[in-house]
C-alpha cells in the first residue's frame, strides 16, 4: 500500500484579493494606520510552481523552506494600484493599524532558489491585472 503524504503550507491572505472585491463594489478601502507598512505579494501561479518543485524534492530535503515574493510594496501603494487598475471611485479610508501589525513582511527565499532554482517571476501589476480580468471574466458569466 503506498503511503499518503499530507502536504500542508500556511498560506496567508491575500490582501489584493480582499481591495479588489471591495473596490469593484465601488466600496471604500481600508487601510490600517498610514499605510506605510510593506507586505510581499506573491502570484499564485508562482506559489504553485513552487510547491510542485519542492513535493518533487528528495526526502532528506527537510525543514521550512519559504515560498514568496521579498519584492516589497506599501499597502497604500496595493490600494492606489488597484484603485487605478480598476478605474474605480472607491476612496481609500484610514484607521488605527493594530498593535500585532508587522510593519514589514518579506520573506527569505535563499533556501527556495538554492534547494528548488526557484523563485517568483509575476510582477504584482501583472498579478493583479490577470486577477482582475479573472474576475470579470467570471462575473460576466453569472450576470445574465
């Protein structure tokens, strides 16, 4: 009987999804304090890429080994680029940023390029331009 291998990965949650559903609804934006802090966004063809070279690893590869974009944006600048990909009204809305927010998230992905050859290619305009044309894309066929 082959064994089964569990294959877990914490993936966080993406922020451009999150603005672009509000900001197609012609919402506000959210962003917590002054939008100075940075976060990494990576493209989920690139994540997946990823995962499929390291499930193709031997099995004395071990430990954690990241997977991410280290390119670094604002989430002002997020808000501002979806805002102005999807030519939307929607005005961005400051509050308080939580006590817990990092102010900068980027991830190491030596061990990904060295272990894998791997690293992300999608630019995050690229990304969020297919996102968005995903998206409407799949709304146009739902709407009659």
């Amino acid at each position: 009987m082959a064994s089964k291998t569990k294959l877990t990965a914490k993936v966080r949650p993406s922020h451009s999804h999150n603005r672009r559903k509000t900001a197609s609804h012609l919402s506000d934006i959210t962003v917590y304090g002054d939008g100075s802090q940075t976060h990494s966004f990576c493209y989920v063809d690139d994540l997946i890429d990823g995962l499929i070279r390291l499930m193709g690893t031997p099995a004395e590869v071990t430990g954690p080994v990241n997977l991410g974009n280290p390119v670094e944006f604002s989430v002002l600048e997020l808000a501002r680029m979806v805002i102005d990909l999807t030519a939307s009204p929607s005005r961005i809305v400051h509050r308080p940023r939580p006590e817990d927010d990092p102010k900068q998230r980027r991830p190491d992905i030596s061990r990904a390029e060295d272990l894998l050859s791997w690293k992300p290619c999608t630019m995050l305009k690229d990304g969020l331009v297919n996102t968005i044309v995903y998206f409407d894309r799949l709304r146009a066929q739902l709407v009659p």
